[in-house]
C-alpha cells in the first residue's frame, strides 16, 4: 500500500516552504519530500521566470544545483576506486602527468581536508567572470597554494573537485562530462540533470539587501571548474539520485561504497553538528542522520538531504544568489515528516537457513566482561553488544577462509574474526580485531580453557 502524508502534514510542509521563500526573498522555491523516491509532497512558490510569468514551477523545473554536483564528481571517483583503477590515498601527482604538489591525496580532496585553498581561479576571476581554459588547468593547479596542513582542519574547496574531475577525465581517456552521463546520468534515468539547461528553467537572480528588484546572474560553474558546481536538475531528478544513493544498482555503485563515503572524516564546525564524508556533508539531528549537500552559485541556492534508515529525501531548490539555509530549509522538511507523519516501519521477515558451520558460533559471548550476542540473519553472522537498541547497526561478517570471517560492515569493520578451536574440534574462543571472546566471562589475567 501507497506511503500517503496525512492533510495536516501536507499543509505543515506549504507552510514551511512558503516561509522559506519569504524568509530568502526568492522569486522562485522549489521543494519536495520523498521517500525510497516515491515524492509524497512537493511545492512550487512563487514565479520560475520573471521575464515569462507562464514558465511553470514545480518539480520538473531546471535549477541550477551548484555544488550537489560535487556529489556526483565523488561517486564517479569511487567507482574509479572499486574498478581497481585509483586508490584514495593516491597522490594527485602520481594520477595527473603534470601536477606538481606533493601529498595531496584523492581522499584529502573528497573530504575536504587537503589544505589547498578554496578557489580554482585569480581573483580577477570575480570580476571578468571568464572561465580559465581546460589547457592550461595543470599550470594554474601547480600554482595554487596549500594554506593548511592536511588534517588539520576542514577546509571547503571548489579547487579540489576541479582536480577530482581531471583525474576522472584522464583515467576514462574522455570529458568529465561524457563520463559523468555513462556512468551516472544514463544507469540511474536522470534525464533532467543536464550542464545545459534545458526549459522549463528557473530564472537566475540576485535581489539586493536594500532593494526587491531582482538582478540578472550569469551561469558560473562551466567548463573546467564544472565538476564543482555545473549541473543544473530538477526536484524530482535530485528525488531519484538520492533514491539510488539510499539503496544503489551494484551494477553501478556498490551499497558498501555509499556507506563508506558516508563516514565522518572531518568535522565541520566547533559544534560537532555536522561531519564531511566522502563529497557528502552529515547532519545529525536527534536520532537521525542526514547525507547530502548544499549549492551556491549565481542565482541557484540548493539542499538535498536523505536519510538513509527512514528512507526519506527532502530537497529544496531556490533561484536567489543569496537565499538562506538550504541545508536547515530541507533538512526542515524532511525533519518534520520523520516526527509527525514517519513513514512506516518494514515489516520483519523471516530466514530461510542458517549456514551449519554458523551453529557453534550462536549465542552470547564475552569479551572484556560486556556480553556481545552473536546471532544469523538472512543467512549472514551478526554481532551486537547486548542491550543495544535496535538502531545501532549490528556488526555483519563474510567468510574469509577456514574458521575465519572479515568484519564488512558496523563495529570493527575490516577486522578479523577468527575461530580456535580445542584439539577435540569444540571452539575454545573466538578472536575478533585480536580481542578473545569467551563463553565465561574473564578477566585479563585469567586464561581461556
């Protein structure tokens, strides 16, 4: 049966995107909450396009997206990752011919915490607005600075995607672009996210601080520095990429690679409320976590947000340069769905096996003297600490030769669990990231029989 939000609820959310239109004095607000990429509500307030009050505003209305494009330019790096063809502490020097600053690593520009200053460009830049020529990429790359030690703070920078599109573009021998619609575009049909843009379109604007006469912008992000910020989408395209992001096509993305590019490697602000995956920002808020990014560019102000345990997407698309909050605006949305009006729960399904060389490993065992119960589902070995609420992610393991396992995914992931067993066969204790679990609890001193 159909997820359906309740009238109230649907009301709530015109409100909130009719104040968030205020509240940013846009021409034109776009919105939408989704779930699983079924959109349950969506909004259009306001005008598209000044010039033509007939342009229509909704869902399948173009934006510029600007930075969620970097969204994009990191999961083509990922894939480049699991085709065996990069590795993320790869230098920047030894994936582009040419490139002259040492130390710079792949996973450093995805998370923002290279230290390379923000901007690709001069500072003249800002003012001709002329887009520096691809040729010449490599020598105004060689002549920026690294103001910052690595690690040493996050550090939002526009340059590091730049480079993370070149070393797509050299890897698959082809443009950026023409990679970005054969690997993304295509396999997932987001036929309205486009580096053209194609009508219907939102108008482009800048409303001055003392005046409500909106100014003409320019498109920015083109050329080079399009893997930053180029793409221009749509409600409902922004609905289906985030709808792949929350359970992907491994044909095209592996589900393991997106929970990977979704764990924290920089922390975002002295508040702690916000941490830089892999080209994603997360959010917490209460018991939720929220992926996703914001865009700034020339009049197109943008947020995508999911998450990934409720299944839930809100996006928020705004045409005024200097609109507010678009990460707090669809967060906002989305927010409101999860408390008032959740999307309801899945239903529990039973196994159909349980693997007979799992069998001695069932049941609780103690390490450290807390309990861990080790348990199958769907034919796969878990471990949670006992007591854990249902949302903490239990540990999953995979086989990985005799009396052996690897930790895939949770607590531990990428460690070892290892089985010893007595000379009659019976298992003695188990190893797991070197630490013993045993039947009895134990202290240090005292020894597994």
């Amino acid at each position: 049966m159909r997820y359906e939000l309740m009238d109230a609820t649907r009301r709530a959310l015109d409100r909130r995107a009719v104040q968030a239109q205020r509240d940013s004095r846009t021409p034109a607000l776009a919105a939408g909450v989704a779930h699983r990429g079924d959109l349950l509500w969506s909004a259009g307030v306001g005008t598209a396009d000044l010039g033509d009050p007939s342009v229509p505003l909704g869902v399948d209305t173009q934006f510029m997206i600007a930075s969620n494009t970097k969204t994009f330019t990191a999961v083509m790096v990922l894939q480049l990752r699991d085709e065996g063809r990069l590795r993320l502490d790869d230098q920047v020097d030894d994936l582009l011919p040419g490139s002259a600053h040492p130390g710079v690593t792949v996973r450093q520009l995805l998370s923002h915490s290279s230290g390379m200053q923000r901007e690709p460009v001069d500072a003249e830049f800002w003012d001709s607005l002329e887009v520096p020529a691809t040729e010449r990429f490599l020598d105004d790359w060689n002549r920026r600075e690294r103001i910052l030690e690595p690690h040493t703070a996050w550090h939002y920078s526009n340059l590091g995607y730049v480079v993370l599109g070149q070393i797509v573009a050299h890897l698959d021998g082809r443009p950026w672009a023409e990679s970005l619609q054969a690997r993304l575009l295509d396999p997932v049909g987001l036929r309205d996210t486009t580096l053209e843009p194609r009508d219907p379109q939102a108008g482009r604007y800048y409303i001055p601080p003392f005046t409500d006469v909106p100014v003409d912008e320019p498109i920015l992000f083109t050329g080079v520095i399009a893997p930053a910020g180029g793409l221009a989408s749509t409600v409902a395209d922004l609905v289906r990429w985030h709808a792949f992001l929350i359970d992907p096509d491994e044909s095209v993305l592996r589900k393991d690679t997106v929970t990977e590019m979704l764990e924290p490697h920089a922390v975002r602000n002295a508040r702690f409320e916000g941490a830089q995956g892999l080209g994603f920002a997360i959010v917490r808020k209460g018991d939720r976590t929220w992926f996703g990014h914001t865009g700034g560019a020339p009049g197109g102000i943008t947020g995508a947000y999911s998450d990934r345990e409720s299944g839930l997407t809100a996006v928020v698309l705004m045409n005024n340069s200097v609109a507010k909050d678009p990460e707090g605006v669809s967060i906002g949305l989305g927010e409101h769905v999860a408390e008032h009006d959740a999307p309801p729960l899945d239903p529990w399904t039973p196994g159909t096996t349980v693997p007979p060389e799992l069998v001695p490993l069932l049941g609780v065992w103690f390490s450290e003297g807390s309990a861990f119960e080790f348990r199958v589902r769907a034919g796969r070995l878990e471990a949670v600490v006992s007591g854990d609420g249902a949302e903490v992610p239990p540990s999953v393991f995979a086989p990985d030769g005799r009396d052996a396992f690897r930790t895939v995914s949770g607590r531990e992931r990428g460690e070892r669990l290892t089985v010893q067993r007595r000379d009659d066969g019976s298992i003695r204790l188990l190893s797991w990231a070197t630490y013993r679990f045993t039947r009895e609890p134990l202290g240090f001193g005292e020894r597994a029989v």
